[in-house]
C-alpha cells in the first residue's frame, strides 16, 4: 500500500472540493478576526452560505494576543452576549468589565461558525474584488505564499451577493474597491466602542465594513484591548445583510 500517494490523493480531492465550493458563497467575510467570526458566525446560523478567508494560518485576529500580549482580554457585561452563547467562560472584574481568555474566546468563536455551517480559508489572501456596474460581487483571492514570495501567478475569483471587509486596521478590501479610508484616531475606549458599532455599514453597494476596518474607514476612535465593540460590530453586519438577504 502506497500510503504517501494516498495521503496526497486525499488531500488533493478534498482540497479541490472545498475551494470549489469558496468560490461561490451568498456572502465573503475577509478575516478572520472577533468581527469576522462572529459574522460569520451570526449569519451561518441563519442558513447563510458564508466563506471567510484569512490571509494568516490562524484566526482570531488581533483578539488572540489580548492587550499587549497578556492572556487577558475585557469586555462590557452589555456587550458579552455572543461569547456568553459560544461557551467562553466570563469572570466579573472591575467597572462593569468582564475578562476572559482571549484564545479561548478565538477558538470558540471560530468552532461556533464552522459547527453552523461557515467555510474557514487560512493562508488566502484577498489581492482584489470584483465589480459590475459599481456593484462589489466577490473578491480575486491567491495564496499568501504566493504573494509573500513576490511571484507573479494569476489569482482566482470567489464570488458572493455581499462581501464584508473585517480586516482590521487595514481596511484592506475598502482600500481595493476604492473607498478613502481616513484611519483610526487616538485611543477612547468607551467612544471607540460605540463608533465601531455605528460606522458598520454598507460602504459600497455589495461591501459592508465591520470591526477595525470600520473605525479605519470612519476615521473613529480606537478602542484599544477591549472586544464587544468588535462583537458587536460582526453581529449588526450579519443582521443588515441578512435584511437584504431576505
């Protein structure tokens, strides 16, 4: 028995058959990160198909590494609700705050998504989107690799009804559908919270912003290593496309 050729055989068909099916999904959520997951994760329950893709091997985004990388992330107890129903455990501190285990809160956020039917892509990175007739309709995606090691090979298209850019303080997909992106401003944790959740939004017909990327956008506060704002953020993204899903 070949047991190599079989390893590889496996890999390859079930490789191929689950990029085949990323490459048509009712909504693309770009990174991987607490906004994105819980997206994802919002709209999957509700029968969506959703592919995310994440240019790292990891998800979580920035919430792995906590603040300033101690394992301890915080909370607002009126922001708690999506880590309380994905089984992170939550402990009272200080100020209405709650602090949890930021790998945990990661990985479970990330195992709620896939358990409801998400697609997780690591190691893709989005280089474009597709448009027609000013309407975002999916994203050019191609490996990381590829792009880290500055070789020139031509990218494949997923398609999707809408697109979310939750890549962080990058704005990255805001940046290639040509939208100005202004940059976060300094620190305020509580404001930050409040804007990251209002300026989540369509920014382009077929593109909603969520997270990072939508305080990036806007140009709001940062809030620094607190997370229910991004949370939060995921969640109204889900429920606005799911309104024009429906």
């Amino acid at each position: 028995m070949r047991v190599e050729r079989e390893i590889t055989s496996i890999i390859l068909r079930e490789g191929y058959e689950f990029i085949n099916y990323c490459s048509e999904s009712d909504v693309i959520v770009v990174g991987a990160g607490p906004a994105g997951l819980t997206c994802a994760y919002e709209l999957a329950k509700n029968d969506v198909d959703v592919t995310v893709v994440e240019r790292k091997l990891y998800v979580g985004g920035g919430m792995t590494g906590g603040g300033m990388l101690f394992p301890a992330g915080v909370i607002m107890e009126e922001t708690a609700e999506v880590l309380e129903e994905v089984g992170v455990e939550l402990r009272p501190a200080e100020a209405g705050l709650l602090v949890f285990n930021p790998v945990e809160a990661a990985v479970k956020l990330a195992n709620a998504a896939l358990e409801a039917g998400a697609r997780i892509l690591v190691g893709v990175e989005v280089e474009d989107v597709i448009e027609r007739r000013g309407r975002v309709c999916g994203v050019v995606v191609n490996w990381t690799a590829v792009n880290a090691a500055n070789m020139h090979v031509d990218p494949l298209a997923f398609e999707s009804e809408y697109t979310v850019d939750a890549t962080g303080h990058e704005a990255a997909v805001c940046k290639l559908a040509g939208i100005e992106v202004s940059g976060e401003g300094p620190m305020w944790a509580e404001r930050g919270e409040e804007l990251v959740v209002k300026h989540t939004q369509e920014v382009k017909p077929g593109l909603f912003v969520a997270g990072m990327a939508a305080s990036a956008v806007k140009g709001a506060y940062r809030m620094g290593p607190i997370f229910g704002g991004m949370l939060e953020s995921g969640k109204r993204a889900a429920e606005e496309i799911l309104e024009r899903l429906t």
